[in-house]
C-alpha cells in the first residue's frame, strides 16, 4: 500500500497545480489518505485492472470495450496499443526542437512531419539532450577501396545478403529504417522503393532478371480476456521479369508486386477476423538472372527435318532471323525462297520499335501488339519432340508458325509452311491429320479438331505425354473407397451485427471491423449405411448456439460409439457361400487370389 501511495503522490505532483499541492500538504495524515483513496477509485493499478472479470463491470459500455488501452497517466483510452504507444510520449520529458524555426514537440514523428511540410527537409531527429558528434562521411572515391560486401551494403542500404549457384541467384533483405517504418507496412513500401529500383537497376546492368518480393510481418490478436496470439505470416508477390531494355519497367512491376502483397495481406486480415499489424520485421528481395530464349544468325537443319519439306530455313548472316520469318511468311517467292536478298525491300512493312536482336521469346507479345494483324506461334524441337513453347491469343490475323531450333548454344527461327504435314511425322498413319495448336492433338477430321478447340481454348497450352508400355498407374488408397458408417451434416444461421468502433487514423494503414456475424439457429442431420440409425433433423433456435452445438455433437459421438461397439452376427446367404467359393478377385483391389493374397469372410449388413 505505501509504495502504491507513493506512486499516487508522484502522479498528484505532476498534474495538481502547485498552490492545490501546498494545501493537500497542511493536511492530517487521515484526511490525506482520503484524498489518495478517492483518487484510487479513479486511478487502479494494472493488476487490479488484470482482476477486473470482462462484463462484470456495470460502468463499461460497448464504446469503452472496444478501447482496451488506456494511459495510466491521464487516462485517455485507444483502441490500439501503437496509438498509446505514440499518445505517451506526450507524457516524457523528452523533447524535440526544430533547428530552423524553433518549433519543440515531445513527439519524433510529429517533427519529422514538420520538417517535411514546413521546410522540406527529410533527415533523422535527434533528441536535445541525446545529440552525437556528426560521423565523418566517406567519400565515394574511397568506397572502391572497401571490401566487396562493405561496397555492396554501402551502396543498397541493406543489411544482409546471400547468393547461391555461383552467384545467379540472390537474396537481399532489408529491414525498417525507424519506427514509422516499422509500424506502418505503407510506408515501409513507400520508403524502400527507391531502394530495391536501385538493386534492381545495378543488377540489369550485367544481365537480364527475374524478381519477386516477400515481406515478413508480425500480427497480433487480442482477445476478450485480455489474451493475444501472434503470428509472423509471410506476403509474397508474383515472380516478375525484366529485359535489360526494358529498365522503364521497373517502378510499374514494383507497384504490381507492392499490390499483389497488400491484397495477401487484406485476405489474412480478412480470413483472420481480428488480426492487426504489430510490426514490420523485413523484406526479402529475390533477384535470379535471366537468359531468355533468341534467335539468332543461321543453323542448318536436322536431315529428319530437311526430309518433311515444309520448313523454310532463312540463310541469314545477322541476328534478324524472326524478322526475316515474318516477312517470308507475307512474300511468297518460287525461286531460292531460302535467300534472305529476297525480303530486305519489305523490312520496314512490319513494326519491329523495341524488338531486340536476337529476338527473346518474351518480346513476342509486343511484336504482336505494334502489329496488329500478324499472330505467331513458336514451336521448340528437341531430341526428336516436338513442344509449344508461344502460343498466340490472337485470332482472324496473317498467322505465322515458327520453329524453334538450338544446337551447340545457338538457336535459329524458321518458318513453318505446313502446320499439319509437319505434324504428320509423329503419326503411324499416312492419312492426312488436322492438329490443334494448343496440345497438339491430331484429328482425322477438321469438324472433330473444331470442337476439340472449344474444350481446350480453356486452358494454356501444354504438351500431352501418354504412357508407354509397361508404366503403370495404380491406386492403391482402398481404406478411401469404403463408404464411411455414419456422417452428420450441419448448417448454422447467422445475424450481422454492427459493431461500435472509433475512426481510424487517416495518417497510419488500419483495419476497421464495422460488423459481427452472430449464430442465432443451426440444424444437423445423422446419415448412416444402415437406415436402422438413421435420425430426423434436428433444428435449434434459442441463446448459446454454438454451446449447444457442441453439447448435441457430444451426445451423437457417445451414441455412434455405442452403436460400433457392438458386434452384430455376420449373415451368410447361399448366394454369398456360392460367391465366396468361386470368386477369383477381390472385389475391392481388383487382384487374383493367390497364397500371400488369400480370402476373408466380409459381409456388410
């Protein structure tokens, strides 16, 4: 009791006037403990606050239930623990002083504001009495000086990096700078970027890239009791790619994988009923290289190529083999249609702005989009296979099918004149066959072939394997073609409620639950293999549904288990003696009988 006194008589110091203090001074010891008790009644200590049962106090209402922090110093409630957090400060002796105009806050983040919005100046604030000799700052022409790692760290503000495959893939992780960072997952995007369009820029210098993001949180949810659960989810965004022209890209690719985690991050929220963001503890940047497939200058055929006679193979010197595909596709010429003279005066009749040399696979799409009424589809080959490797979208276009070819880390584009006779080397049959695109399935009839199409417009292209002889695909799950003895359907019904909650912070990202699913009816049905259990429906509505539930679900549990205890005389008819005696398999594996495969008796009533 003394050192709570004395804990009340440092909090009366603080905000009782001094001429009040003087008189509570003059008077007697019973009189000023009167005083200390009343101001006990408005002030309890934390481990009364714990023993409080939750709903026993007539004096709480919603409002003040969805305020479950309040400041032991003036007693302002929040519904967050970071907005106490921030709120106590005021509370500190601690103060922050602008240098260029003399504004003082007890708040860092306030200064910084306004810092920002006053005089334009972002720079970390330092408390009055807390203020460190300037470090000396290196100057570039020094930093190559520096170890390889110390560089790489100096440069990229981060704080540790791996690499693996002889340094073709690697992973950077950076972490909040200071606290607003920390707490607020917007900002933490909003501060790094510049960070991570910088690694990724370095990195496209050397080669091309593939990227994704996956941000590492903490989450907390409190409970009724005064309880919480926490849980550290990872966020990741989809893997993109960046072409060593296509640097322009960078910021659009970054804000489509800022969204992609800010949407994974809503659905935890969301799926979680309650969650709430603790803090920020890190992103991991994943950057891999890249080595799309080209086309490049020109590769002799394969002699069982060369033998189908429906492939133009473009004798080119250059890097220029698409394009020269292309236009031997639109120009048709009887003679030496192989010499690449032949189509130099219709190089400019396509649209070939921002198309690299070789051309990479993923440049296709933008070919196609600068020319609208061209559509091309490439083919790989390899090891006598033949596989789709672009498929286009576009439809009623001058369509283009193209070979991919590679051999001894070179690759060649060539034209495919007949789709379906190339094809045909696949099939045993010398009947004439019409293939789809996507799956390349062959059809002995083009009406087949069209409505095949339908079907498989439906999904991405893919190449279909069957099996050759001797693979075996075998099921072997039995347990889970028996039928279960007993299942319970249910279904709840459920009111929503508003809930009373407190406005957000336009300054923080938050979540606001504004409703309440609450159960008021559920309904289950008992179903089993044998009619002799089965049980009507059963319906409630009333208080406590889920307690209920619970309590009917219990009851049923007891009830099965006594019903699967007994044991009920196996019933053998003639019929079943006969098929028992003759019966040459197992009626539930399929296998022969044998001596390590013998029969049982098993009869289901």
């Amino acid at each position: 009791m003394e050192n709570y006194n004395q804990h009340m008589i440092d909090q009366l110091v603080k905000v009782i006037p001094h001429d009040v203090l003087q008189k509570l001074q003059q008077l007697s010891a019973q009189d000023f403990n009167a005083v200390l008790h009343s101001v006990k009644q408005q002030n309890p200590t934390e481990k009364q606050l714990d023993q409080t049962p939750a709903g026993k106090d007539d004096n709480v209402t919603d409002k003040d239930n969805a305020t479950n922090f309040k400041c032991r110093t003036c007693g302002k409630k929040y519904a967050r623990k970071d907005n106490l957090i921030r709120h106590q400060q005021n509370h500190s002796n601690i103060n922050y002083e602008c240098e260029h105009c003399g504004f003082t806050t007890k708040r860092k983040d306030v200064l910084t504001k306004h810092m920002k919005r006053k005089h334009d100046v972002k720079k970390n604030v330092q408390k009055e009495d807390d203020v460190q000799p300037p470090r000396k700052r290196q100057r570039i022409e020094d930093v190559d000086q520096l170890p390889e790692e110390r560089v790489r760290n100096a440069r990229e503000k981060r704080s540790l990096t791996t690499t693996a495959l002889n340094d073709g893939v690697e992973n950077i992780q950076l972490q909040p700078s200071n606290n607003e960072e920390r707490y607020d997952l917007m900002l933490f995007f909003k501060e790094k970027q510049v960070d991570i369009a910088q690694i990724l820029e370095d990195r496209l210098l050397k080669n091309n890239i593939k990227f994704y993001m996956s941000v590492h949180v903490r989450m907390i949810k409190y409970s009724p009791d005064g309880k919480y659960d926490e849980a550290e989810p990872h966020f990741n965004s989809k893997v993109s790619t960046i072409l060593q022209s296509g640097a322009s890209e960078i910021p659009h690719e970054l804000n489509k994988g800022f969204q992609k985690v800010f949407i994974s991050f809503e659905e935890f929220i969301k799926n979680g009923s309650g969650w709430q963001l603790e803090e920020v503890l890190q992103l991991d940047l994943c950057v891999t290289k890249y080595k799309p497939l080209k086309g490049g200058s020109y590769l002799e055929l394969p002699t069982s190529l060369k033998r189908s006679n429906c492939i133009l193979n473009i004798q080119n010197l250059d890097n220029k083999c698409f394009l020269w595909t292309v236009l031997s596709s639109m120009h048709n010429f009887q003679r030496n249609p192989e010499n690449v003279e032949n189509y130099v005066p219709f190089v400019n009749s396509v649209n070939m702005t921002g198309i690299e040399y070789p051309t990479p696979l993923s440049q296709i799409s933008q070919f196609e989009k600068q020319n609208n009424t061209i559509s091309v589809n490439i083919f790989g080959y390899e090891e006598g296979e033949i596989y789709p490797l672009y498929i286009t979208k576009k439809t009623f276009c001058h369509h283009v099918n193209m070979l991919y070819f590679k051999e001894n880390n070179k690759s060649h584009y060539m034209l495919i004149n007949n789709f379906n006779r190339f094809l045909s080397r696949t099939k045993k049959h010398r009947e004439e066959h019409f293939f789809c695109y996507l799956c390349l399935q062959g059809f002995t009839d083009k009406c087949k072939l069209e409505r095949h199409k339908a079907d498989c417009g439906k999904f991405d292209f893919q190449k279909i394997y069957t099996s050759q002889g001797g693979e075996v695909l075998e099921f072997k799950e039995y347990a889970k073609t028996a039928r279960i003895p007993f299942v319970i359907y249910a279904d709840f019904e459920c009111l929503t409620r508003k809930v009373d909650t407190c406005h957000p912070n336009p300054n923080m990202s938050s979540t606001t639950t504004y409703q309440q699913m609450e159960p008021y009816s559920f309904g289950y049905q008992r179903v089993s293999i044998d009619k002799r259990y089965d049980k009507p429906p059963v319906i409630y509505r009333g208080p406590d549904v889920v307690e209920n539930f619970i309590r009917h679900l219990l009851e049923e549990e007891k009830e099965i288990r006594d019903i699967l205890s007994r044991i009920e005389p196996m019933i053998i008819t003639e019929y079943d003696k006969l098929d028992y005696k003759y019966a040459k398999k197992c009626y539930v594996c399929k296998k022969a009988f044998s001596s390590k495969n013998y029969k049982v008796k098993n009869t289901i009533t």
